[in-house]
C-alpha cells in the first residue's frame, strides 16, 4: 500500500515521542557521537533564541506501522537523542548512569548531556524542555508497507549527509530477507554493524565495484548510490529468467557439491569462492551478507600476502597508493577465480604490471590506472578482462607487460631494480 496522505504529518516532538515507537532487531545500533548530540543541542538552543511563530523543523522519521507498533526505519538517532534530552532536562525514570556498565555510545553522550545541562537552572531547563516538546517538529511518514518505507529510506537523507551506497545495500538485502526469522535478521544486522564503514566503503569502492567494471573493459570513475544496482543480486520472486534460475541453483547446490569432494581436495575458502564468484550475479538477502563477510575476511587475508610481496612499495606511502590498489584487486580476481594454483607466478606477473605503471609516469592519478585496467587502448594489456574470459590460471601469464620506460633516469630507481626480473611477459 502507497503512503497516503493521511500518512504524512508534522507532528510536536513530544506528541510523537508520546507513540508506541518501537526499534526494529534489523536496525543499527546507537551511534551517534557526543558532538553530533551536542550540536543537536546547540540547534534547539539557537531556535529558542530567536524563537517566533514558525514551528522549528527536526527532519522527518519514517515508521512502518504493524501489530499496533510504530517501527523506526528511519529516524531513530535523533529520537533516541531527543528522549535523553527529555531525561536531562525533566528526569524521570530514564537511567543510564549505572555501575560496571560497558561504555557505550548512548552513555557517552547521556553524560555529556547531562555535563552541558548541568549549568542550567531549573526554569531555563523547563523552558527548554517545553519549547522541545511543543515548538519543535518531525515529519511523520507512516506506512503499513515495508518496502515502501524503505523507498522513502532510500532517498531520505538528514543535515545534508548523503546515505553511503553500502548503507543503501544493506537495507535492500534486509528487506529481501523479510521471510528469515527475527533472530536470523538481527544477527546479520550485529555482524555488519560491527565492521567499520571505512572498511565497507573501501571493501565495494576500491575493490568489488572496480572489478565488476574492470573486468567489463569499462571505466570506474566512482562508486556511487546509483551504482548499487549491480549489487542488488536476484530475488527468489515472481517469473524467474532461465539466467537467474541457473545462478540460484548453483549457489545453492555449491554447499552440498562442496561436501562430496574427497578430503583435501579443496577447503572452505575454495567452497566460498566458488559461491561468490565476483563476475556472476549475487543472491539478494541473506547470500548477500554471507558474501561481504567472506569478501571482508579473503581482502584481508590477500592483503597481508600482497603487503609482504610488495614490500617498501605498499600503500603505506602514498606515491605507490594507486598501483598498490591495481595490485591487490588484480590478485583478489585471480584467486577468486582460479584459487591458489599458479599464485606465486601471478602474483609476479601482476605486481610487474601494476607497478610499471609507477616507472613510467612522474605522477600516477586514479586515471591513469583505470585507463590501465579496463585496457583502455588494448584489451590483451588488461588482466582483468583477460581473467573474465579465461578458463584457467595459466592465461595470466600472457598478460602484456612492456619493459617500463622511466619518467628520468633517477626516477625510482629501487622499485625498477625490483620489478626486473619480472617484467618480461
């Protein structure tokens, strides 16, 4: 059912505070910091200030309301905020402050609250706490269906901060899962949440968007909201094309295949990527989240291996950023594809590759890369197209890898002795 328009209102803080507001299992925890609550404060503070007969506006929230409840999809930071304001400013039987408890985002920024109140005397807070209450405002979109409260969710955004694309992601995947039972989600919701989002966002920008696009021959300028499109996966409804039905059963039966194989013919790690192969389409829902866990976990593990082959040329300096990244996501698509077999060879192969790019160029920008890895002027100079089409490891090994001409004759020296004895194709 479509919002209707009795089901956008502005309603007082209070008023709506007043609801049976109800924190879904699928949301994040509280994570706003001290100074996000504290400019919270200093908003409300300066609107009282200069307060008129305009209502001072906070936002919208957006609630799905089912079984008499009214769930927060979007909103619950501030809400959460707002009832701690409530507490300090009038207290009541809302207590955080306990003993041995765990620090916690929700009791650092009830303590600094209640530090930046405490100055205030008991009228200035009451007049404080009444003009929250009722000279304030929310939006209130309220909807009896949750997919269209995560429309709304998806175009939503508050201050200014755009929603990231994994945010976008992982909301689409949860509302995919809506036959999965309550403990199921909100297990998926802890494990995602406690990754940080540096890490996510480095996870889909720097490496699955680009090799979803390298691989394709195409540009990867910038991972983006109107990107997430290639990473919404199929979903187990409707009329199915005979690609999808293919895809959902062998991620599927990869599991059950995997266990008929002779011991130590394979491993969990070689199982997984099977599952995920980064150049077939994903499952939508709890497949989803399954694959960013092991993506997470493979990075990381290839990382360290491509950290130690490339040495004093890791990203740890920032000249050897770009072609370190070059690296580390040329070799997380051939093992992805091909395991572990003829690694070291590649792993030299593709090091040379990306890193001649350093010799020959006074300045390397994300440009020159991407023109480098889709084979902007050659194809067959492309390991990531290359790997799309190959078959077997072995097809790295024709990989193109012309002898570096040095942007001067001083010009990095070290790393040009260190890549010579693999430079040639």
């Amino acid at each position: 059912m479509a919002i209707k328009n009795t089901g956008v209102s502005a309603v007082s803080v209070g008023t709506l505070l007043e609801q049976k507001l109800r924190i879904p299992e699928y949301q994040r925890p509280y994570r706003w910091s001290p100074a996000t609550a504290l400019q919270l404060l200093d908003d409300l503070s300066d609107a009282q200030a200069r307060s008129n007969d305009v209502p001072y506006v906070l936002g919208a929230v957006i609630l799905h309301e089912q079984d008499g409840w009214l769930d927060v999809v979007d909103g619950q930071q501030r809400l959460l905020t707002l009832r701690m304001l409530f507490a300090v400013l009038k207290p009541d039987n809302l207590q955080l402050d306990g003993h041995g408890e765990v620090d916690t985002p929700v009791l650092r920024v009830w303590r600094t609250l209640r530090h930046r109140l405490a100055s205030l005397a008991a009228p200035e807070k009451a007049r404080l706490h009444n003009f929250i209450r009722t000279r304030c405002q929310l939006v209130r979109v309220v909807t009896d269906d949750v997919d269209e409260a995560f429309r709304v969710f998806d175009s939503q955004n508050y201050r200014g901060k755009p929603l990231a694309p994994h945010d976008l992601l992982k909301a689409h995947h949860l509302r995919e899962m809506r036959s999965e039972s309550t403990e199921i989600q909100a297990a998926v919701v802890k494990t995602w949440e406690s990754t940080p989002d540096e890490a996510l966002n480095r996870l889909f920008s720097i490496f699955l968007y680009r090799i979803a696009r390298w691989s394709r021959g195409e540009s990867a300028p910038g991972f983006s909201v109107h990107d997430i499109g290639m990473f919404k996966g199929i979903a187990r409804k409707g009329a199915l094309a005979p690609f999808e039905r293919y895809h959902l059963a062998a991620q599927a039966a990869t599991p059950l295949l995997m266990a008929w194989v002779a011991p130590g013919a394979s491993d969990e790690r070689d199982a997984a990527r099977s599952r995920f192969q980064l150049d077939a389409p994903l499952v939508a829902g709890r497949p989803f989240f399954e694959m960013v866990s092991f993506m997470l976990e493979e990075l990381a593990t290839l990382e360290r291996e491509a950290k130690q082959h490339a040495g004093p040329f890791d990203n740890s300096r920032s000249r050897y950023r770009y072609v370190y990244e070059l690296f580390a996501a040329a070799l997380l698509y051939y093992t992805n594809k091909f395991g572990n077999n003829g690694l070291p060879q590649a792993r030299n192969k593709l090091f040379a590759w990306a890193y001649a790019l350093r010799l020959e160029m006074a300045r390397v920008q994300f440009a020159s890369i991407d023109n480098r890895a889709r084979g902007k002027d050659d194809a067959a100079a492309s390991p990531f197209v290359l790997m799309r089409n190959a078959v077997t490891g072995q097809a790295i090994q024709r990989l193109t890898v012309r002898e570096p001409v040095p942007y001067h004759a001083e010009h990095e020296k070290e790393l040009r002795t260190f890549i010579q004895p693999t430079s040639t194709p």
